[in-house]
C-alpha cells in the first residue's frame, strides 16, 4: 500500500466493518414462508401409528388449517398431530441451518393446561455397516407453552433438541445432536398432559426467518479481513522499511567511501602543505610546531638546541650550466644521504631553493658542529652529479634567547660568513 492509499483504506475498512454490523443487525434478512390457504398440503398423523385409538382431523380452508383432536387412553401414549410437508423451492426438503427463528401463529381452544409440541423432522442417511445407506427421521423438538386463543410464538431453532425416546430408539453411537440441514416434515402435536383431551389447535401461518450471514460468521470474517490486513500492512511496512534500511545502508557505505577519499586527500594535501613535493622533507609550515615546542621548552628550563643551515655551493651555476633536472637531481640527493646521517631527535627541513635546516633539539653547539661536519664532508665526498664536485657551506647556532628570528638570524650570519670565507666551510655564531 502507497502512503495515501493506507490512509484511505483503513477508514474505509472502519466504515465498511459497521456498514456490516449495521446492516446485519437491522437488515440482511431472509425468510422462508408457509402461508396457509386452500391448496395447504397437510396430514393428520396420530397414535394410531402406534396401535392406539386416538382421533384427529384435519379441516383446511382459505385462511388456516385445523386439527380437531379427541384423545383415548390406550397401552400407547394418546396423541394427535398435523404433518406439514416443507419444501424451499426446488428442492425436497428445507435447509434451516442458516436460519434463526421459527415463527408460529396458532390457535389453541382447551380449558386444560397442556404444551403444544412443535417437531422438526430430518431427514438423513448414515452408513453404520458396510456400504448399506441406511435412512431415518431426526426428530428435533421444541414445547410451546400456549396461551387460550390465537397468538404467535417465535422459538428459536438452536433451542431444539433431540428428545430421549428417538434416542432410546436408535442404536448406539449414533449421533444424538440436533440437526436441521435437511427438514422434511413440520409436525405440531398435542402435548404432554395424558389426561382425556377433546381440543383444536388452529395453524394460520409459520415461517422461517434469519440472516444471510449470521452473526457469528460475520465477526469471524470481519476478524479475519482486519487480521489479513494488519499482516499485510505489516509485511509490506517490514519490506518498507528493510528497502530504507538496504537505501541507508547503500548511501551510508558510499558516504564513507567519499569520506574515506576526503580523508586521504585531507592527509594528502595536509601532508603537502608541510612538506617538500620534490624532496619530500618538511617545509617552513612543517618545521613550526617543533620550533614552537623547543621555544616553550627553552622559556620554562632553558633547555638546549642548536640550529644548522646550510646551502649549496654555487648552485645557480648548476642550474644555468647544466639545466634545472640536475638542480633537483643535486636537491634530492643531498636530501636523502642528510636524512640517513642525522639522529633521530633531529628535525630536518627544505628552508626554500637550495637551503636547508636542521633543528637539533638537546643538543650543544659543539655537538651541532660536529654533525655539520659529518654532513659537509659527506656532501664534498659523494658523487652527486657527473658533471661536477658539489659542495655546501654551513653556520651553526645555539638556542640562547626565546627568539625564533634571532636564533636564525645568527645562524644565518654564520652561513655568510662560511660563504665569505671560500665555501665548503662551517661557522658558528
């Protein structure tokens, strides 16, 4: 179901389950009616049937049927009765399954309290033995308790029941229920009272009446609809929300994956705003957080460090003789062998063009001198390019004030100075 569509439905599920309810309670009827006229088909059954000597006839007219009744006492219970044939349409018999009410319009004449038995006859096969189909007659019974004169009595037909001779009668494990699915015969017959009787019960009409869907059956349906779409709202909300979860799911993997490469190009370029691109060490932005650290070490304890800067010896010559890919040769060069030579606690950096830094932090300036030399003497010693012999000049200073522009400021002074002095060389400030 679409969003707007749910919203729909289940208003229309409401209103359509008490339209039901509603109609089954003030509609949905149907009825079977007997009116009685001329052509009224009706027997006079007795106890005769039974050996006995009782009298009843019948008197039909236009408007009702009578059963004049004079009862005699015999070795047999004294009764007489009307046999009604029902017939629903087409068919033989009537199915009163679906039916709820029997309404009955009668006439009683007698100055003796008595019932009015009112039978229900099905007929039926069974199979006790073999394949035989055997066929007999349930009797269903109800008592009418009748009022002197006409009246109408309603009697509800799941109040029928099978009476204990019938059952007596048959033999055992014979289904004892009441059944009402195929109904021959109406049989109304005087009652219980085995006193003498000369009556007449008077029949003007009966009918079956009930609803197309009785009450039970609707709210087991009704009950069933809500439940099927509950499950089905409930499986398509599921699929919903697993198609929103494989969506999230989907878009979350790839915001990682796009904030997985934002992250590298965040280290990437963080990385080279620090660093060199051609010779891969630190540049001025890189160097600043140790230098910041070894000011705020030298404030608190006056701690030592020692600065080298050096540059290489006529290196523009290099580039103008030889071309700018030997220049970036000799850089990258002197860039390797100085990392492989310097401590680990010292800082190695790009300081721009063709001069560099080492920050030596603990370091003494006799310390940092002799490390300058070491350095020196490799440069001078290593072939770094064919074309020529490349040198560098170097000037050292100690840390001695909380100046970052003092402190290479003097180390700078002492880099001209070896310049000054021939190159090739190292002074201190």
């Amino acid at each position: 179901m679409k969003y707007c569509r749910q919203e729909i439905y289940y208003p229309l599920l409401v209103v359509f389950t008490i339209s039901l309810m509603l109609w089954q309670q003030f509609g949905m009827n149907m009825s079977l009616n007997y009116p009685v006229d001329q052509h009224f088909n009706a027997t006079a059954l007795n106890d005769d049937i039974n050996g006995g000597a009782s009298v009843g006839t019948l008197k039909v007219n236009d408007a009702n049927v009578t059963l004049h009744c004079k009862t005699v006492n015999s070795h047999t219970f004294p009764f007489c009765s009307m046999l009604i044939p029902l017939k629903a349409k087409l068919k033989q018999y009537a199915d009163l399954s679906k039916f709820d009410t029997l309404t009955i319009d009668l006439t009683t004449v007698d100055l003796r309290r008595d019932t009015v038995l009112i039978y229900l006859l099905n007929n039926e096969q069974d199979l006790p033995n073999g394949n035989d189909r055997i066929s007999h007659t349930r009797a269903n019974i109800q008592a009418i308790n009748p009022t002197i004169g006409r009246a109408q009595y309603q009697l509800a037909l799941n109040q029928f029941y099978v009476p204990s001779w019938w059952v007596f009668a048959k033999p055992y494990g014979i289904d004892t229920g009441a059944r009402l699915d195929n109904v021959e015969y109406l049989q109304i017959a005087t009652g219980d009272n085995r006193s003498l009787k000369d009556l007449e019960i008077t029949l003007h009409a009966f009918s079956f009446s009930g609803k197309w869907i009785n009450a039970r059956d609707l709210y087991f349906l009704l009950l069933s609809l809500w439940i099927a779409s509950i499950v089905v709202h409930a499986i398509f909300l599921a699929g919903k929300m697993r198609n929103k979860y494989i969506i999230s799911k989907n878009k979350t993997e790839e915001l990682n994956k796009i904030n997985s490469f934002l992250s590298i190009e965040r280290d990437k370029y963080k990385t080279m705003a620090k660093h060199d691109p051609l010779t891969k060490l630190l540049n001025r932005a890189g160097l600043s957080s140790t230098l910041s650290t070894l000011m705020s070490e030298f404030s608190h304890s006056s701690k030592a460090a020692s600065l080298i800067m050096f540059d290489i010896d006529h290196f523009k010559q290099i580039n103008d003789q030889h071309g700018h890919d030997v220049g970036d040769q000799v850089l990258v060069s002197i860039s390797q062998q100085v990392a492989e030579v310097i401590r680990g606690q010292d800082v190695f950096a790009r300081w721009g063009g063709e001069e560099f830094v080492i920050v030596c932090p603990n370091t003494q300036l006799k310390g940092a001198c002799v490390l300058a030399e070491n350095i020196r003497s490799l440069i001078a010693n290593s072939p770094l390019i064919e074309q020529q012999q490349v040198t560098s000049s170097f000037g050292v200073a100690q840390l001695n004030s909380a100046n970052i522009d003092t402190w290479f400021k003097r180390a700078d002074e002492a880099l001209y100075k070896a310049k000054m002095n021939g190159r090739n060389k190292i002074e201190f400030s």
